[in-house]
C-alpha cells in the first residue's frame, strides 16, 4: 500500500504558474506510474500527466506545453509543473501511484485560477 501526500496548490492569476509536489511513501518500490488527474465541478475527472518509472511522459492534450510533469525516484516524489494556466485549469488535483494497475490516490489540492 502507497500513501500520497500533496502540496502546492493555490489561488494564482491566468499566465502564472504553481507547482505541485506529491510525495509517497509505503510499498514505494512496487510503483510504476505516478501522475496527476484533475477533477472540476460538472466535469468528469481527467488525466492530467503520468510518468513512468523509466521516465516516459504523457499528457492530455489541454496541458500539453503548458504542464510538466517530473519524478524523483530517489525522493518518492512526483511533480507537476504548472505553467500559462488558464482559468479553465481551476479543478482539484489528484495525486496518484499505479502498483500492478492498481492505483492509489493522494487528498487532493486545490487549484483556482481567476481570469
């Protein structure tokens, strides 16, 4: 079992920038992809990025240039840089950590982007 602690969310104005961190621990050296999805009122969730433990990236195609997504194996971490945001980005963001297709899912944070 993987325990996912999120930071990073917040208030900021359309163009700027946030970082997310997600920080795991437990059975952290049976993960193979961690990532993000977000969840927004009226909105089924969507996956935001993943990263493998190789290192490969993917992305929906609303973040795409915007968002990067990054992993530090040795510090259990996974990141979301956030970048030109646009209102419609506000959502909460989901931390997860795939075992076996198995996932498990941080608490959420909280990002709002006002126009």
């Amino acid at each position: 079992q993987v325990q996912l602690v999120e930071s990073g969310g917040g208030l900021v104005q359309a163009g700027g920038s946030l970082r997310l961190s997600c920080a795991a621990s437990g059975s952290v050296f049976s993960i193979n992809a961690m990532g993000w999805y977000r969840s927004a009122p009226g909105k089924q969730r969507e996956l935001v990025a993943t990263v493998t433990s190789h290192g490969r990236t993917n992305y929906a195609d609303s973040v795409k240039g915007r968002f990067t997504v990054s992993r530090d194996n040795a510090e259990n971490t996974v990141y979301l840089q956030m970048d030109s945001l646009k209102p419609e980005d506000t959502a909460v963001y989901f931390c997860y950590a795939a075992i076996d297709f198995v996932a498990s899912w941080g608490q959420g944070t909280k990002v709002t982007v006002s126009a």
